[in-house]
C-alpha cells in the first residue's frame, strides 16, 4: 500500500520560508513525477511544483523564482523550499506522486499559513 507523508507545514510572516517534505512508501519501484499541489479556501487545488525522474521540472507561475522542488530518489521523497511567502500562498499542500503505470497517490495534506 503506497502512503505519502507530508511534514513541514506551518505558520510563517510573510516574507519567511519553509521546506515541506514527503516520504513515500510502498512502492515497489518508485515513483516517476513527484510534486506538490495546493488547496486555497473555496479555490481548485493547483499544481504549485512537478519534478520528474528524468529531472524535468515544472511550475506554476505564481511561484517562481520562490519555490524550489527537489527529490531523493533513493528515498522516495520530493522536498519543496519555499521562500518569500506571500499571504496568498496560505493553502493546504497536498504531496502527490505518479507510478509508472499511471496511477496517482496523494499525501493526507499539510498546512501553510502566511500571515501578513
């Protein structure tokens, strides 16, 4: 049984930063992408950072040159650093990973609050 675990999450000022990690487990193979997705209060979740096995990154707009996805393969874990948080950057962030055959798996969520 594959399981994500997020840790990391906080409240931070605005201007601050954090490094969110997630471990995953249970899969035989690994994952192929790694990333993270976000969840605003009455907004869609949104992809905020994408890394795959092959090193390709992608991410959404309003976070780059802020945030900055990286991933231990060995481990089975993907880290995001984020800094220069903004208040709009207050969301719950979700882990997610891809298998090879295309299935998904996502992390329980962990909290980011900026304040300003």
């Amino acid at each position: 049984q594959v399981q994500l675990v997020e840790s990391g999450g906080g409240l931070v000022q605005a201007g601050g930063s954090l490094r969110l990690s997630c471990a995953g487990s249970g899969s035989r193979f690994g994952f192929n992408a790694m990333g993270w997705y976000r969840q605003a209060p009455g907004k869609q979740r949104e992809l905020v950072a994408r890394l795959d096995r092959a090193g390709t990154t992608n991410y959404a707009d309003s976070v780059k040159g802020r945030f900055t996805i990286s991933r231990d393969n060995a481990k089975n874990t993907v880290y995001l650093q984020m800094i220069s948080l903004k208040p709009e950057d207050t969301a719950v962030y979700y882990c997610y990973a891809e298998g090879f055959a295309g299935s998904s798996f996502w992390g329980q969520g962990t909290q980011v609050t900026v304040s300003s």
